[in-house]
C-alpha cells in the first residue's frame, strides 16, 4: 500500500450527510479541501488483503446481472467454495443463469438475509432501498459486512444499516463483462474501494478481502468514497456527457446548414470510431500526448483553439451542477419522485418520453436515414 496524504477513509463518511443537505457549500468545501490534498493516491493491492478474512463466511450476492454474475464468478475462481457462496435472485432468468452456473439460488429473501455475513448489493440502483430496506435489513446479521458496487445510495443515506455492521464500497470502475474477461486472463481492473461505516471495527480488511477475491486489487484498488464516487459518477452523467452530447448536436445543424451530406458527417463525428479511437490513446498515451498521432495541422488546430477558450462560463456552470444540483440532494430528491415510473411501458415511463424529444435532433433524424441507407452493409 502507498500511503498517500489522503484523509481516512472513517474521517471521510462520518459527517452527518443529511445536515450537509442544508448547507450545500459546507458539503462541496469538504469534498474540495480533500481534492487539494489528494498529491498521493492510496491503492491497495493483493499483497494488503488476506482471503483468511472470508473463510467460514456465508456470502450472499443480491443479483446476478452484469456485475454479479462477474463478481460471484470471480470470487469462487479465487477459491471461496460454491458452498460458501449463495445468490439471492427473484425468480427470473438471472436466477437461472446463476443455477445453470452451478451456483446455491435462493429465491427468499428473508432466508438469504439471516444466513448473510456478507452481502454484495448487486441489483439496479434504483431498487435497492425498496428491496434491501423492506427485505433483507430487518434479518441480517447486526455485525454483517454489506458491499455495494456504487455510492449513490449510501452517499444519499437511502439505505437502512445498523450500527455494527461494515459497509463497504467495492466499486469495479468496468462493466461487468470486462470484470469477468480481464479476471480470466488473469489481470485485474480498475476499481475503487472504501469502508463507510466500521460497525465491526474490521470493515477495512473485510473490504481489502472481498476486493482481492473479486480480482479488484490485482492492479490496485483505489482508495476512495462513496462521496468521492459519486460525485464524479453523477459530475460525468448529468454535466460533462449533456455538455458533449449538446456539442455534437450543434456542431452537426452548423455543418450540416453548411452543406455537409448525412453521410458524411455521421461518418466524420462518430459512425467512423475515430473518437473511440482517440480517446483509446488518450488512455495509452495521455489526454493531450494522443494529438502527436494527428496530423501537424490537427495538432495546431486542436491546442490553439482549445488554449484560446477560456471556459468560465463553462466552469460555472459545472459548479453550478455540482453544487446545486448533485451535493445539494436536488437530483437524488427529483429522481426519487420518478423512479417508480421508470418501470412502467410507453409515454408514462419518463426515459421514454426523453428518447421520444431526441429523436427530434436532427444528428438522430441523419443518422436514422444513413443507418436506413445502409442496410445490410453495416
Ligand atoms: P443489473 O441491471 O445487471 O441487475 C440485474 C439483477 O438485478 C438481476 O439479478 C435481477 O434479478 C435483479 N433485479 C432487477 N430488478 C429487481 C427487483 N426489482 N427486485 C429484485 N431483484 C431485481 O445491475 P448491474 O448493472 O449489475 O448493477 C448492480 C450494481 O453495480 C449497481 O449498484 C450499479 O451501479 C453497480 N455497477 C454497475 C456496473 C455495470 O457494469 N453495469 C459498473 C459498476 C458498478
């Protein structure tokens, strides 16, 4: 482990999340003050876990979709035994991936909860509290270790936990596809891990241990928070990716009024994966490094113009987001009011309803065409 100026781990959960709602900037210094310390990362790597933590412990995954199925499987390849290991799953064809797998299912909640030491919350999001509040939190054992794979809901205090139990965050920062292919080849991932609530006073070695079983510290499983994870997740979701999909809009209606062909343009923005490729190489090489790939005149044009813009609005609107739409609570109390509709089928569910209005970008009416046109060469 490289220990790194960082603020631990039990520092960085313990203020009370709900006062912070009342005072918003209170709750983004917090998160900032931390950010300008952070000059060394704290990563935790196979060597700082022991799997001994886990024998004898019963280990329940909630779920086996994308990041279960990865996450069980790769447990048991780090030898947990089968028996150890039980998925708790309605009945669905999850379950029966999970059966056909040669994994314990149990289809009772409640039963699965009593006989938890662990548990790995590894369902959508947006149904975690209804089914862990109502199904798994009244039975489970009050010194039992609980894993979640995302920090919304805990950041959020969406989740009921008693006071002796660990929470922990198991973050794998890859689908769940990738989890499982790189576990088999035998290389790690990125993932980012933290202990939220110490209820058992060894929430960390439990955490350092379910990380390596799952193959997380193999390449270093990053030192972080649930404030810290979520925070970027829904800074990425709700500002940086809206500003990019708003940049390509209005860069295709300019070129597009300017005479470019559907063809055309779908190819040179996106149909082509050159930006796939591109920030490929930025992973490879570094974010601004990739540009000596490009041509000289691409080169010039991409850090001249860039330099010259100098992003204050920009900026403030982003802090604006940050601050008064994610740290606020804002988001996390207008999603909460939609959540249930997102089930439900045609105009009502309100995703539907956000498709319907983006089908009336231009890009997408295009795109449609040239995919139309396309037709069986693609
Ligand atoms: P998923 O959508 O693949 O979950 C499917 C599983 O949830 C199935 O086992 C299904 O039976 C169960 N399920 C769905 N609705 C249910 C309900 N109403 N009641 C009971 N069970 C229900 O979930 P995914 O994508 O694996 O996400 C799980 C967690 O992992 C989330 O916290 C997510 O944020 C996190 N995560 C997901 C990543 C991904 O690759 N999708 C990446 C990193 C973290």
């Amino acid at each position: 482990m490289i220990k790194g100026n960082r603020y631990s781990t039990s520092v960085l959960s313990s203020p009370d999340l709900n006062s912070l709602w009342d005072k918003p900037r209170c709750a983004c210094l917090i998160v900032l003050e931390r950010y300008e310390d952070l000059e060394i990362c704290c990563s935790y790597y196979d060597s700082d876990a022991d799997l001994g933590v886990l024998s004898n412990k019963k280990i329940v995954f909630l779920g086996f979709g994308n990041q279960g199925s990865a996450q069980a499987q790769n447990l048991r390849d780090s030898g947990i035994p089968n028996d150890q290991i039980l998925i708790a799953n309605r009945v669905d064809s999850y379950a029966e991936t999970a059966k056909s797998k040669g994994f314990h299912v149990e289809h009772d909640f409640a039963k699965a909860a009593k006989v938890a030491d662990v548990l790995f919350i590894l369902i959508p999001d947006q149904v975690q509290p209804r089914v862990f509040n109502e199904q798994f939190s009244p039975k489970l054992k009050s010194n039992a270790t609980i894993v979640v794979a995302s920090g919304y809901n805990v950041f959020f205090n969406l989740l009921r936990f008693q006071p002796g139990q660990d929470v922990v965050m198991v973050a794998p920062r890859m689908i769940g596809s990738s989890v499982r292919s790189l576990h088999e080849k035998g290389r790690g991932f990125p993932c980012f891990v933290s202990v939220e609530q110490n209820g058992t006073g060894k929430g960390l070695d439990a955490a350092l241990a379910l990380s390596r079983a799952i193959g997380a510290t193999k390449q270093g499983a990053i030192a972080s928070s649930v404030r810290e994870e979520t925070v970027m997740d829904l800074f990425a979701e709700q500002a940086l990716w809206p500003n990019i999909i708003m940049m390509f809009r209005e860069a295709f209606n300019v070129l597009k009024d300017a005479g470019c062909s559907d063809e055309a343009l779908c190819y040179e923005m996106w149909m082509s994966k050159e930006p796939a490729e591109i920030f490929e190489r930025a992973a490879d090489d570094g974010f601004v490094a990739q540009l000596k790939h490009h041509s000289t005149v691409s080169q010039y044009g991409q850090l001249s113009g860039s330099l010259k813009l100098e992003g204050g609005a920009m900026r403030e609107h982003f802090k604006d987001i940050l601050y008064n739409q994610i740290l606020s609570g804002k988001f996390c109390e207008a999603f909460s009011q939609i959540e249930d509709d997102l089930d439900e089928e045609g105009d009502t569910n309100p995703l539907n309803e956000l498709y319907k209005r983006s089908e009336e970008m231009e890009l997408v009416k295009a795109e449609k065409r040239v995919r139309a046109r396309l037709a069986g060469l693609l």
